[in-house]
C-alpha cells in the first residue's frame, strides 16, 4: 500500500518520500513503481514523461527523521497492529513539523486509538485508501474523535488533489468499506467452506451479478488472508459474532497460505495472475 500512496501522490505532482526500514524493501517499492507505470505506459494512461517525471518525484530512504522532517503529510502504511500504527505514527510525529497532518492508512482499527499516542491527537486523521492504489478511485477520510476541523479539511482537499474520491466516515470499527467488506467475504469464504458453491463461481456471482470488478474470494486472496482474519477477528471482538473468522480462513492462514502475495490462498498466484484453485478447497479439482 506505501508504495501505491507514494506513486499517485508523486503523480499529482508531490515530492514524496518513500520510508521503510531496510533498503531492499524501499527498493522493492520503488520497483513496484516503476512495475505500475510501465504497466500503464504500454496501456497508454501513462506517458513516457509522466512516468520519468513521478520517479523524479520520489526519494527512497530508511531514516525516518529525514523521512518526515519537513513533510505537510505524513502516512503510514504499516501492518494492522494497533501498537505497531501508534508507536509508528508517534515517532514520526516527534520529527514532524508542527502543523503537519499525520494520517493512518489503517482498513479498520480504530483512528481515534491511534491519534492518543500522538502529543497533538488533533491532527490526526485516517486515509484509507484501497488496493491497487493506483487504480482504485475511493479513499476513506476517517474522522478521529480527536480530529479538528483545519485537518479534516486538509485531508480531503489532499485526497481529491491525488484523483482520488474521498468519503467521510466517522471513527467506528471496520469503518464502511472494510465493515461490508468483510462480512461479504466472510460469507463468500463459508459457502466454499460447506460446499454451496466452487470459489470461481461464488466470485463469478458477484461479477456478473453484481458488477463487481472483482469477486470476494479472489479479493481476499488480493488483499492477503492473514490480513481479512486480522481484521474479522478485531470486527468480532467490536460487533460481535456476525464477524466471526470462517474455519477454512483461519487452515489458510495457518498453512502459510496468505493469497497473492505467497502464490496460494483459495487460487494459485504466478507473476499476479490466478493459475488455477487451491488443491485443499476441493480435493485438488481446477475449474476454468
């Protein structure tokens, strides 16, 4: 996600500095950049300019002082770990100006949470955008319980100066997206589970049914199963046990079968496509 927010907001015209902790993966970050916009030049939503100038924008480091130091945004983009996105966010904080705005990308913990380990929690705000950055058009603006009415206002000039659609939604678990989200996932995971119907046809349903641009279950392995169990089961401890984490989601995750990102979730990964469907969703048998 670090590297998709630094891309579009590099493209907006933006200096932009990619911070992480060790070298090859602020590497593996700016390569992923280059990977979109080579993508999108032979697609021709790119020019060869546009690209050259979007890289000219962006510098990769793992000093976070230096990261952050004279930054009007800051956005973190580290895994969904309350403590993890608090002693983060603090930190860069404590190097950031003042009147910076320090935002959490965070799909469904909660903001308010977050912005209590800063020393001003009032400037403080989510910034949820969504995967793959670079193409999808909505970001959530999430308001803090703490958040002042300059920051907000602030956020929502950024989000709509990147190209991007903001929606405002006040600080509550799961927010919208991830909320309806990952109730529909979970559900689309339990009709696998007990046998209603095969993984490619569950997301099918939701194609072509429902117009989605991609089904539940493909998404889930897009977004990373460790990722939708974390987030059921923080959706559990919140609402209740609507959110309960489907058993076959919990076998994955404990298999190391993660989606994409490890080449086999419910389908099988190469190079970012879908090759076939997990042997252990249904004995081994592939569908079309």
């Amino acid at each position: 996600m670090g590297h998709g927010i630094a891309q579009v907001a590099a493209m907006a015209g933006h200096q932009v500095r990619l911070r992480d902790v060790e070298e090859d993966l602020v590497r593996d970050g700016i390569d992923a950049i280059e990977a979109n916009l080579e993508g999108g030049i032979e697609r021709d939503k790119v020019t060869e300019e546009e690209a050259t100038d979007t890289l000219g924008r962006i510098e990769g480091t793992t000093d976070l002082e230096m990261a952050v130091a004279d930054a009007d945004l800051v956005i973190e983009a580290v895994p969904e770990d309350l403590d993890l996105k608090r002693e983060v966010l603090a930190d860069a904080a404590d190097h950031a100006s003042d009147d910076a705005v320090i935002a959490t990308n965070t799909s469904s913990l909660s903001v308010t949470a977050i912005a209590d380990a800063l020393d001003r929690p009032e400037r403080a705000v989510g910034l949820h955008f969504f995967n793959p950055v670079h193409v999808m058009a909505l970001v959530e603006v999430v308001v803090a319980e703490q958040t002042d009415a300059d920051t907000l206002a602030f956020a929502r000039e950024f989000v709509e100066d990147v190209d991007k659609t903001p929606i405002e939604v006040r600080d509550s678990p799961g927010f919208a997206s991830s909320r309806l989200g990952a109730a529909l996932g979970a559900e689309a995971m339990r009709m696998v589970q007990e046998g209603v119907a095969h993984p490619r046809d569950v997301d099918r349903a939701m194609e072509l049914g429902y117009n989605h641009p991609m089904g539940p279950i493909e998404l889930g392995d897009v977004v990373g199963l460790d990722v939708r169990l974390d987030i059921l089961e923080y959706l559990r401890e919140e609402l209740g046990e609507r959110f309960r984490p489907p058993q076959i989601l919990k076998r994955k995750v404990r298999a190391g079968k993660l989606g994409q990102k490890t080449g086999e979730g419910f389908y099988v990964w190469e190079d970012g496509e879908v090759v076939g469907v997990s042997g252990q969703v249904d004995g081994g048998a592939d569908r079309p």
